[in-house]
C-alpha cells in the first residue's frame, strides 16, 4: 500500500509538471504569433524607407508613405498589447496592463523600463521562461518607426537614412528576441514528449 501510494504521488506530480509544460507551450506559441506579426511590421517598414530614398520620390510620395508607417507604428502597438488568455503577453506580471499607448506623436510605455521573467516550472529542476520582455524587444522598433515617419513627412533626405539604420537594428533585436522564444517552445516540446513517457510508465 506505501508502495502504491509513493507511484500515485510521484505520477500526479509528473502530471502536474506536464500541465504547466502545455501552458508554458500555449504561451509561447502566442509570443511566436505576436513575434512574427512584428517582424513583418519592421520589414514592411524597411521596404518603405528604402523606396523614400529613391530620388524617383517627390515629397507628396514620402508623405503617403509616412502616413503608411504611421500607420505600421499604430499596428506595431496594437501588436504590442496583445493579450492571450486574459492577460497580456508583454507587461510582464502586470497581466491586466496593456503596455503601450498611441499617442499620435510617438508611443507610452505604461509598464516598468523592463519586465522580469515568468519562469514555469516544467520538470523537475527545469524552468523555462514563458514571457518576452516587451520593452527590450519593442521600444527600439517603435522609436526607429517614429524617426522613418517623421523624415518622411518632412521630406528629410538626411534624416532617413539614419531612420532606416533605426529600423535595420529593430528588425535584428526583434529576430533575436523570436529565435530565443522559438528554442524555447523546442525546449519545452521536448521535455513534455520526455515527461509524457515517464506518466506511461508510471501508469
């Protein structure tokens, strides 16, 4: 009977461990999603600052493309408050907050300089982390975003090309950012397959 009692309890610790582990995985497939929608925000964003460039280009047509990267940064925000769940992915533990606000000009971080890590632990001596510091990963691509719009509505030749570098450097940090998330949600595939094989045979 103690012997019995011992399997049941290791087996609903197993259990309780590979729950955690799908979360952690829901929620990093969520970041992957919100990831990827900013990365082809920073492309897009690229591609408009290179075609400002082109001396084909006259002020009324960097003008329209500046409202289009308003319009990029606009999205990039919304991106930003994503929530999943009920919670927002990118404040860290302050769940119910959405990070960023529009403000017409530029954007206001609503949550501390940096978040800290919510970490899920997924077997035994093993943690992942399941959020992304939103603000490590967002605010150089929404700065970048700003500057791009801005040269382009006042026609400023000279400052575009420093926008562009901006934006070069965005891009990096957010790709960075999401092949990080991406090896962990490999991480975490792998300990649930590991751990799912242990519930069989402690069953």
């Amino acid at each position: 009977a103690a012997l019995a009692l011992g399997w049941r309890s290791t087996l609903e610790a197993n259990t309780a461990y590979v729950d955690t582990a799908r979360v952690s995985a829901d929620w990093l497939d969520a970041n992957e999603l919100a990831l990827k929608q900013m990365v082809d925000i920073a492309a897009r964003a690229q591609t408009l600052s290179k075609q400002g460039l082109s001396d084909t280009q006259g002020a009324a047509e960097r003008l329209a493309m500046g409202r289009e990267m308003d319009g990029l940064l606009q999205q990039a925000v919304e991106v930003g408050n994503t929530s999943h769940r009920g919670s927002t992915l990118f404040a860290g533990f302050s769940v119910t907050t959405l990070p960023y606000t529009y403000t017409g000009v530029g954007v206001t971080n609503n949550v501390a300089s940096t978040v800290g890590p919510i970490q899920h632990a997924i077997e035994p001596g093993q943690t992942v982390t399941a959020n992304v510091d939103g603000y490590t990963a967002f605010t150089p691509l929404f700065a970048a975003l700003v500057s791009a719009r801005d040269a382009l509505n006042s026609n400023n030749m000279f400052a575009l090309p420093s926008a562009l570098a901006s934006l070069q450097a965005a891009l990096t940090t957010v790709s960075d950012v999401r092949t990080t998330n991406g090896a962990r949600g490999r991480q975490v595939s792998d300990t649930i397959g590991r751990m799912e094989k242990t519930q069989l045979a402690l069953k």
